[in-house]
C-alpha cells in the first residue's frame, strides 16, 4: 500500500506542473514517462522531480519511468483533488469575475458554487453561470451549499469583516486575494494569494535577463529568483 510523506510547500506548488505535464503524456498515449522527461519539460533537476513525485507514495520502474495513469491518480490524490470542495467568490469584481470562468478549478474538485457582492448594479447578474447575491444572503447560501472555501477578492478595507463573518458562518478555509493579512481564529485556514510578490518576482527575472542587476556583494543575500 502507497504511503504518503509530508511535503514541503515548494513540493506541493512543483506537483500541478508535474501533473499538466503528465496529463499531456496521457493524451498523447503514453503508457509511461520518466523523472528525467517531467524535469525537461518544466526545466528542472530529475532528482528534485523524483523527490518531490516520492511524496505521492508512487514508485517508478527502472529504465521505464513513472505509469501515467497511476501517476495521475497519485498526484491528484495527494492534492485531495479527487475530492470535491464547495466554494464561494466575496467581491465579483474584475478579479472576482475573472475566478469564476476558470475552469480549471472546477476541473480538480474546487466548485464555485456561490458568489456575494454589495453593488446593487452587479447583483442578480448573472457571470458564467453564478448569478450574484446580496450579502444579507451570504449565511445561508453557505449552510445551503454545505461551502467550505471562501475565495475572498473584496476590498482590502472591508477584507477582515468580511472574514470575521465567513468565520461566524463556518467557512474552513479562506483564500485570501486582497492585500489584507487577515486573522482568524484556529483551525480555519487561511491562503494567501498575493499577486504583487509574484510580479515583484517577474519583474526582477526581467531585469535579470536584461543585464540590469549588479552581482551581489560577498555575504549578502544570494538567492536569486529561479
């Protein structure tokens, strides 16, 4: 029987990458693909990539590689994407809207079913397929629906009262897209999405590239964006 090890939060974010790249060997009809190939595609070293697939619990076969439906199934067992999760959107704003038509969430077990907002030009509009409700209906839309996430991309000025409220409503997680470090109470979890840090990294990747970064000095901080 597979066992499952703990896993660092750069692993976790590696394994969606390995499982797009696997998923395509699997369209494409292969019965298996190796450590070496994964790492390839996704410029990585093979050894990070066997150590982040061990993990999973799956083992592959000498000269062979990794069985891609097992593989898959592994992977997505490992993330709980095999299991659905209800979700609701707070603030269908650009943002808010925008997280409602990606399919991929739906794709790996995350179904938004719900979405709040507090302009009245936006509720009872319909965007892909979520009709806009009111935040006086927020409470029993999410005993209704039985939600356990909350995707949050209201303002960041009303982000923690809005959180206080999903916490009294008996939201287990909270994924956070505002600016706001909000605060909640154990064992709710909270996931910060900030989108800044992640332009803050390209951008930096752009000079780099550009020649535009001096080398740093000795003893200072030598991590590099990679």
């Amino acid at each position: 029987m597979k066992t499952m090890k703990l896993a660092s939060m750069p692993t976790i974010k590696r394994l969606p990458g390995y499982l797009h790249v696997v998923e395509a060997a699997a369209r494409e009809g292969l019965p298996y693909i190796s450590g070496t190939t994964i790492a390839e595609e996704l410029e990585l070293e093979p050894i990070q990539v066997r150590k982040d697939l061990a993990v999973t619990g799956i083992i592959g076969k000498p000269r062979m590689g990794f069985p891609v439906p097992e593989l898959i199934q592994a992977i997505n067992d490992f993330l709980d994407w095999n299991r659905g999760h209800n979700a609701i959107v707070l603030g269908a704003g650009h943002l808010g809207s925008a997280l409602l038509g990606y399919s991929e969430f739906n794709r790996h077990g995350l179904k938004t079913v719900a979405a709040i907002d507090t302009d009245p030009a936006v509720i009872g509009t319909d965007i892909n397929g979520i009709t806009i409700a009111p935040a006086e209906e927020m409470a029993a839309i999410i005993a209704a629906h039985r939600i356990e996430v909350a995707v949050l991309t209201v303002p960041s000025g009303c982000a923690q009262e809005v959180t206080n409220e999903l916490v009294r409503c008996g939201i287990k997680a909270i994924w956070n897209f505002t600016n706001c470090k909000i605060k909640v109470p154990s064992p709710v979890i909270v996931q910060q999405e900030d989108l800044s840090s992640g332009y803050a990294v390209l951008s930096v990747k752009l000079r780099l590239q550009q020649g535009q970064v001096d080398q740093p000095r000795s003893g200072a901080d030598e991590e590099t964006p990679g």
